[in-house]
C-alpha cells in the first residue's frame, strides 16, 4: 500500500511559499507522498518544493464579492477550477493544504467541491482574501497569531494556531544568544525590506544615522538590503556619514544576519515577523502601506502588543523620529534585552511539526470516517 499522498496548494510570494517548503519537509520526512499545485508564475522551485511532482494550472485574480461573481468575471480562474478537478481526481490526495494567495484558490475549491479532506493556512493577522473565501469551505484553519481578524465567530471552532512554518536554518539560528551590549563593543543594525528591499528604508535609515552622535556613528556596524538602483547612493551617504555600511540586493544567509544583530529595521511581512520572533530579535516594523487588507499593520501589531518591537507606520517614519528612536534604544541596553526575549517568547520554532501533526490528524480522523462526506459537488 503506498504512504498517503498531500496536495501543497501555494505559489507568489515567499510569505506563502516558506511555510509550504518547511511542511513539506517534516512530511517528507515521516513518509508521506507529496505534490505541489501552483500557478504558472515564476521559475522551478528550489529546495524541498524542487524535488515534488509539480502541476501548474491557470489563476486569477479575485474580483466580485462572492464566488460566482469571482467565477463570472476570471476565465483564469473559471479554466484553473477545472483543471485543479480533473488533476485531483487523477491523483486521490488524502489531504489537501493551501497557503493562502490566488494561485491557491482553484485547489483548494475544486478539493472541497470534490470531498477531500481540506485546511488552509493563515500565515498573517488578517484573513487573506483568498482564505477568506474558502474559510467556510475547509475543515480547519491553521493560524500563526493568536487572534486573527476576519475570521468569523461561527468558524472558531475550526482555527488551530500552529504558528508559521520556517526554514530549518531559521530555527538553528534561535539557539544564537543575543550579542552582548557595552559600550566598547560595535552595535548591529540590520535594515530589510522583504524579498525586494524597499525604497523608503534607503530614503530616511541613513538620513536618520547621519544626525546620530558621533560615538554612535563608530559604533555602528550597518547591514542593508538595497534596491541595485539604491545601491550607490546609500553607499555614498553611509560614507559622508562616516558610518561603517555592508550594502547588497540580497542576502542568502539572512538568519544568521539577523541573529547577530542587536536591532533589525524592516518591513512587517508573514516571514519576517516570523524569522524576527523565531530567532528572538527586537525590530523597528514599518508596515507596508499597501498591503492587500493591511495585513502588515496587523502583524506589527502583535508583535507591539507582546513587547517585541515597535511600529511605526510609513507617514510617521522620518529621519528625525527614527534619529531620536535609535538614539533612545541604543542608550538602553536593557530595553532591547527585554524586547528581544520577548519577541523569542513569541515565536512559534515548533510551528512546520504542529501543522503537520494537523495534518497527520485530519487524514486520520478522515480515514476513520470521522471526516466530512465526501463528493459534493455544489457551489
């Protein structure tokens, strides 16, 4: 008899794809089949997602405000539907997973239209659109935060916090103690802005250490992830500034970058704030204003809430209220101290093993018949 077979449902951004690729690692590695339903976005995985039987269909964008409406005006979504049935039928999954976006939509309706056993995972502190629209379709919703907005009272019951599936060199990187502080030591200062950098954190960050004093100015060891078009002129105003600066568009060993650092500056994202609170680092969160729902606010949120950092929202971020901040934290050793314990005490470094033990459960109680009736077909 072969090992039961998961369908990942994911594609975009890496805000969906980490968590997917960190469950598909502890599955694997417990014996179960796996395969990967995404869209046409994008280039061959890497990693564990690399070595799965891939299948790309079409998707769609989710305009309309129910789900005929979203049907009616997106062939792509319309064509994916479809394609998405006959592949699982072809395949029999035991499981189906989504992780949220609308690469993950055609999936996960043609698994609940069609009986099989189904979840999603919710990676931010706001429903996405497209989990949303499949909340009260699935049988559970895995979360990361404790309270998530847009999930309705009559779904609850449903929710499971397994926290946010990360990369095993994440996890490694939570036994890293947090640097010491003193005076005669440099201080770290690790700047990003997500997968592409963002222009605002090259705009105020080295306008903010340039009215620094001048000790801290020495004392400063600057790391920023840069947009290439950004790449010389903050290099230039690092210099002026005479502030020790490592500038590049992207770093592949980001863990242990923000685990050797005192404080991080950056954008709010589902991984970020993951890898932040994994590792156990205090942060400066400025939320993407333009996030689908403001998501991002809604994380920072939580993590301002548990003591773990601060947020500031990108019409409040100038260079002299950053300026005044760093100034205010540096001098208070014990302040960040407690903010990056804080932050570790709120981190989830088991979350890949929760959500895959819910997942190891709903094919169980599915198998025992304990699971929904299965073959329904309507809208």
């Amino acid at each position: 008899m072969s090992a039961p077979l998961v369908i990942l449902a994911t594609g975009g951004t890496g805000g969906h794809m980490f968590p997917a690729e960190a469950l598909a690692g502890v599955l694997a590695e417990r014996g179960y089949r796996l395969a990967l339903i995404t869209d046409h976005r994008g280039d061959a995985f890497s990693g564990v997602l690399g070595d799965l039987d891939t299948y790309r269909i079409r998707a769609g964008g989710l305009a309309g405000k129910n789900l005929i409406s979203m049907l009616l005006s997106s062939s792509e979504l319309a064509i994916g539907l479809i394609q998405a049935r006959i592949l699982l039928r072809k395949l029999a999954p035991q499981m189906v997973i989504g992780f949220g976006g609308y690469a993950s939509v055609p999936t996960m309706l043609a698994a609940v239209f069609s009986g099989f056993a189904a979840a999603i995972h919710e990676q931010n502190a706001v429903l996405g659109r497209a989990n949303r629209l499949l909340a009260s379709r699935v049988e559970k919703i895995a979360t990361c935060f404790e309270v998530v907005a847009g999930v309705p009272k009559d779904m609850h019951a449903r929710v499971v916090r397994t926290g946010m599936p990360v990369r095993p060199s994440v996890i490694e990187c939570r036994q890293t103690p947090y640097p010491e502080l003193s005076k005669d030591l440099p201080l770290n200062l690790l700047v990003f802005g997500g997968s592409q950098g963002a222009r605002v954190l090259s705009d105020v960050v080295p306008d903010a250490v340039s009215r620094l004093g001048r000790d801290l100015k020495q004392r400063l060891r600057i790391t920023q992830q840069c947009r290439s078009e950004d790449l010389s002129r903050v290099s230039d105003a690092y210099a002026s500034a005479g502030v020790a600066a490592e500038l590049e568009t992207f770093f592949s060993d980001l863990p242990k970058r923000i685990s050797a650092s005192h404080l991080v500056i950056g954008r709010s994202g589902a991984s970020t704030v993951a890898e932040l609170t994994t590792i156990g680092r205090p942060a400066i969160l400025i939320p993407y204003p333009n996030a689908t729902d403001d998501h991002q606010s809604g994380n920072a949120h939580a993590i301002d809430e548990v003591g773990g950092g601060w947020l500031i929202n990108e019409s409040a971020f100038t260079a002299d209220a950053l300026a005044k901040r760093l100034d205010s934290l540096f001098g208070l050793p014990a302040v960040l101290r407690r903010s990056a314990a804080n932050a570790r005490a709120s981190g989830s470094p088991d979350a890949a093993i929760d959500l895959a033990n819910l997942v190891s459960d709903m094919m169980s109680n599915d198998a025992n018949g304990n699971g929904p009736t299965s073959g329904g077909d309507a809208v």
